[in-house]
C-alpha cells in the first residue's frame, strides 16, 4: 500500500475516520505517514495504535524508533521497552520492563540480574539489562552485555542497534560505523540507522560523507528539526558557516521551542541577533511549559546576545541562569579533581621519571594541546595544522579513555588512578602508549609526520602522557585567569567540562590545573612549553616561532596565515581561528567583573 504514499495516505485516512477503533489501520497510516516525512503525524497515529492496542510490539518498536529520529532519547527509551514488555510473555521480564517503562532503574537491574543467573543466556533479559545500564550512563557495562548478547544472538537487530549507540556514546564512532553498516544492509532506509551513521562519520572526522549522509537522509525526512540541527552542526564545522546558519534557520522554522537551535546560531559568533531574534527568545523562556533542556540553551543564548548589545548585567543573569539549570543536570565533585591532583603530585616525582625515562611508546607523533577550554588552544592547534607536517586532529577522547580503562582494571590490587601507574612495568606502559597510537591513527587523514590531539582535561593526564609516549610533545595553553574562567562560565559544552557551570568551582578547577602544571614544570623542566594567550596576541610571530622551535618543526611561513589553513573544527573558538588574530576579546570579562566576586575569591585574585 505504500507504493503511492499520497494515494495510500489518503485512502488510510478515510479508512482511519471510518475505522477509529482499529489499530491496524492506525498503524499502517503511521508507516504511510512515515514514507512522507510528516515525523509529528506519525507518532501521533502511533500513539493512537498502541491506544488502542497496547499489545502491539511492532507499533512500538516502531513509536521507538520514530521518537529516536526525532531527537527525543526518554520517549525512545520508554517506547522500546514496552516493545520488549509485548513481545515477551515471560512474567519476570515482563516486571522488569514495567520497571524500566516506570524509570525504576534499581528495580530493574536487581530483577534482570536475578533473572540472569538463573538463565544467563537469555538475550532478552542481557539487552534489557544493557538498556538499563545505559540509562544509568554506565556505558562500558552496556557494551559488554550487548557483546555477549551479540555473541548468543548474531541476528538480534534490537540488540546491535543498541550496541551501535552505546559505541557512539563512548566516542568510539570506528568501532560503531560496521554494525551500523549490517544494521543498513537489512534496513537501508530505516531514518534511525541513517542518521546515526551520519553522526558517526562525523564524530570520526569525515565530514564530507557526514553532510552527504544527513542531506540523504532530509531528503526522506526534510521535518526534523533535530536532524536540521545536526546537520548544521557538521556544516559549521567543515567550516560551511552560511550553510551551518541555514540549517540551524531551518530547524528553528520547524521547531520554534528547540532551545540548541537558537544557542547554535549565538555560538558562532559571527553577527549579532536581530530584535526579532530576541523577542522570540524572550517568548519562549516567558513560557513555562519550556523544557529545561530547551530553556538552559535559550538562557544561554540570549545571554550571547544581550553581551553583544553592551547588556551586560541582563546578560550575565541569562549566563548564570542557564548554568544553573545545567550545572542541576550534571555530577561533579571538585573534592574528587583536587585528590587526583594531590595524588598526582605525590607520585610524579622527578625520580619516578628518571626511574622510567626509556619506557613507553616511541612515536614522536603525538603534540598535546592542553589546559582548560577557552584558553586559546584552538589557536595553537589551527597554526600548528597549518604546518606542512602537522595534521589537526580535534578533542581526542583517548587518553581519557585509557586512563579510564587502567584506573578500572587495577583497582582493586593498586592505588587509585594515578597511583596504580606505578606497578605497570616497561611492557605494559609501551603497550598503552600503542594503544593510543593505533585508536588514534583512524582521525588521521593526511599522512602527515604529527598530528594534534587538543583535548584539553589531558592536562590531568600529563604524567601518565610522559609515561606511555616520552616523546609525545605537550604544549600547555594558558590565558589570564578570570579570562578563561569566565568564558569558559559562558559557554555550554556539548558535553564534558561538568566543572565549568558554577563559579567557585571553577576557580577550584583552575587552582588545581595551576598546581599541578606548576609541579610538572619543576619535575619535567623544560618538558612542557607554555603559551600565554596574550603573548600570541601581542607578538604572534614570535611566539609562533618559539612554538614551532619546541616542537623540532622548521619555521613554515603557512602558521602566520593560520585562519587560511581549510580543515575541520569543532570546539567554540572554529570561527575565530578562520580570520587573522584580533585583539577585542582579551579583556571582554572586564565587563563582567562586578558579578565574578566567587569566581576571584575562589581564585584568590
């Protein structure tokens, strides 16, 4: 029926009006509604299919997989688990589906657990349990259920889809792009599959296929706001900016109320908002049925706009007030950041180096970019790729990650992380260094000598850095301090600086990161070069010189027309680095300071 989508269309909607108490036909006009695009539609007939028949499983699945391509993850989640509460009978399953519908994590693990040990080949209950994990954010756990799910179950497609996910939740968009790619194979036009894969090539650094596969898949589904928006979130990052502003113009047309829309336009820093631009804003956060996840990033953007109209008291309220509802969202400890520090300082001694100075991996390839965000380092790392042999390869999560693995799997017979460090022998530490070596190797596309890992929280890993690649160069990107606190405060991170959305924690941050650069400095002399914002700003060939000089590349006349160099960048600062150094912003937090008092005293400035 739905060879001619209109006709059918039509023909189930008469159908529909004639039959109001059939789910059936509700069902097949959501698929009819779902050939056309028209996202809203279909779920609404979903929700009416499974209405009127909660049995339903395929409606389910179906409304899961709709709310997925729609952006909304809670709606998805929920959906699939009442699939999985229909498509089993099994009373204990299906308890721990009514749990997992009712958001009742615990309850569900404790029960699938349960279930587990007494049958622990059962796939069912292994992916549910992996979908539960997953909403905890325990993603490691998740990935290793659903390999053993997989392992049981090659042809469980739920269950790769979920696996799939959970990969790229963990920046590990490699690993996830074949299963997506067998997921395809049966599925070719399913518009869940299609968009993550586009996000995966784009998380792994292939723009050009990303934007290709997010045009193919508006072209099936040109209503989806979220999609728009992450399509313009490529764009702006191949640096395509008039089109990155048209998509994101395009998500807003289509979704007025989505907050990350009108906060991506602001993050560009490009050209002020218009009145009309503002107002709109200010109706929306004057509505209170808003979402907060849509009223953090309206706040935050109409923060950006009343800054660039010299507002800047108003400003700062919106700033403050969209980092407030985020900082609600997110766990952070600054107790934890400062025991890690002094865990660190305490281990890496000068003779604890010495002790380990010919182990590791020896690839001089990597140069480290670090420090806290905002602080320039986007800068360094557009002028260091604009060498003949220097590739930029963006915020690389590696380091964390293994850092992350290491802490885990000794953590039982050693010290915490960074302590447990100390037991791994010449073998072990050379083997992380590989390790990072060869997870890296995919984001670099240019064959070039060196390439830029500019993650900036690497800074906590520097010792373990010197420890597995003692070749590796580190570059510490520094700016005056209430600079780079408060336009780190001012922006809404993607995801990983939990730090940054309240002040006094991150002038703690900041104390930590000074301490323990400054340890380093005085254990690893002349081992990490330090670039001061200011001074670049001041005498950039100078600077670009000395840059150059520590890192053993020659002179190449290309790093001082840097904003020419055409790659990739996907941190805050990606228009800025695309036009010749400026001055104006070096003291825009001035305007602020009347409202900075926790930030100072924090920073005992």
């Amino acid at each position: 029926m739905q060879g001619d989508a209109p006709g059918a269309r039509a023909l189930l909607a008469n159908l529909a009006a004639r039959e109001p108490r059939s789910a059936r036909t509700q069902y097949e006009l959501a698929l009819t509604l779902a050939s056309l695009g028209e996202g809203a539609e279909t779920i609404a007939a979903l929700r009416r299919a499974v209405a009127l028949a909660p049995g339903m499983t395929e409606a389910w699945r179906t409304l899961g997989d709709m709310h997925m391509l729609a952006g909304d993850g809670a709606a998805a989640d929920a959906a699939y688990a009442r699939h999985i509460r229909t498509a089993v009978n099994d009373a204990d399953l299906m308890r721990a589906a009514d749990a997992l519908c009712a958001g009742r994590l615990d309850r569900a693990e404790r029960l699938l657990k349960d279930r587990l040990k007494q049958l622990p080949t059962d796939v069912a209950a292994i992916r549910m349990l992996a979908e539960t994990a997953t909403r905890l954010g325990r993603y490691e756990d998740a990935e290793n259920l659903l390999t053993r799910c997989l392992e049981l179950a090659p042809s469980f497609t739920q269950a790769r889809h979920n696996y799939a996910i959970v990969l790229f939740r963990q920046s590990k968009a490699a690993a996830a792009l074949p299963h997506i790619d067998a997921l395809l194979a049966g599925a070719p036009r399913d518009p869940s599959y299609r968009n993550l894969r586009a996000a995966a090539l784009a998380v792994n650094g292939d723009y050009d296929r990303a934007i290709g596969a997010y045009e193919d898949v508006l072209r099936d589904f040109p209503k989806q706001p979220k999609i728009w928006l992450s399509y313009g979130h490529a764009l702006r990052t191949a640096g395509r900016r008039a089109d990155s502003i048209a998509a994101y113009r395009r998500s807003l047309s289509l979704a007025p109320s989505l907050g990350e829309a009108f906060w991506s336009l602001a993050n560009l820093k490009t050209a002020p908002f218009a009145a009309d631009d503002i107002a709109a804003m200010r109706t929306q956060l004057a509505d209170p049925a808003l979402p907060e996840d849509d009223r953090l990033h309206f706040h935050y953007a109409l923060g950006r706009a009343l800054e660039d109209a010299a507002a800047y008291e108003e400003s700062f309220f919106h700033y403050a007030h969209g980092a407030r509802l985020r900082r609600g969202q997110l766990h952070y400890d600054a107790d934890e950041t400062s025991a890690l520090i002094d865990r660190a300082i305490a281990l890496f001694t000068p003779d604890f180096f010495a002790a380990r100075q010919c182990h590791g991996h020896p690839d001089p390839a990597p140069i480290f970019v670090v420090g806290l965000p905002r602080s320039g380092s986007t800068l360094i790392e557009q002028v260091l790729s604009s060498h003949s042999q220097v590739e930029g390869t963006l915020e690389l999560p590696e380091i964390g990650l293994i850092s992350r693995d290491v802490g885990r799997a000794r953590a039982a017979a050693d010290a915490p992380y960074p302590g447990c460090l100390a037991s791994l022998g010449e073998a072990a530490l050379a083997d992380l260094g590989a390790r990072y070596i060869e997870r890296t190797r995919v984001h670099r596309k240019r064959g070039r000598v060196h390439f830029v890992d500019k993650m900036p929280n690497n800074w906590a890993h520097v010792g373990m850095i010197r420890l597995i690649l003692p070749h590796a160069k580190i570059i510490d990107a520094r700016r005056h301090p209430l600079a780079t606190c408060f336009s780190a405060f001012k922006q809404h991170f993607a995801r990983g600086q939990n730090f940054s959305y309240d002040l006094t924690e991150l002038g703690r941050y900041y104390r930590d990161y000074v301490r323990l650069m400054d340890h380093f400095d005085a254990a690893l002399p002349g081992r990490i070069h330090r670039v001061m914002y200011e001074d670049m700003v001041a005498d950039t060939e100078a600077e670009i010189r000395r840059l150059l000089a520590y890192c053993g590349l020659a002179f190449d006349p290309a790093c001082l027309r840097f904003w020419e160099t055409d790659r990739a960048v996907r941190t805050a600062s990606s228009e800025q680095v695309r036009q010749p150094i400026f001055r104006a912003g070096l003291d825009q937090w001035r305007h602020y300071e009347p409202w900075l008092g926790p930030l100072k005293r924090a920073l005992a400035v």
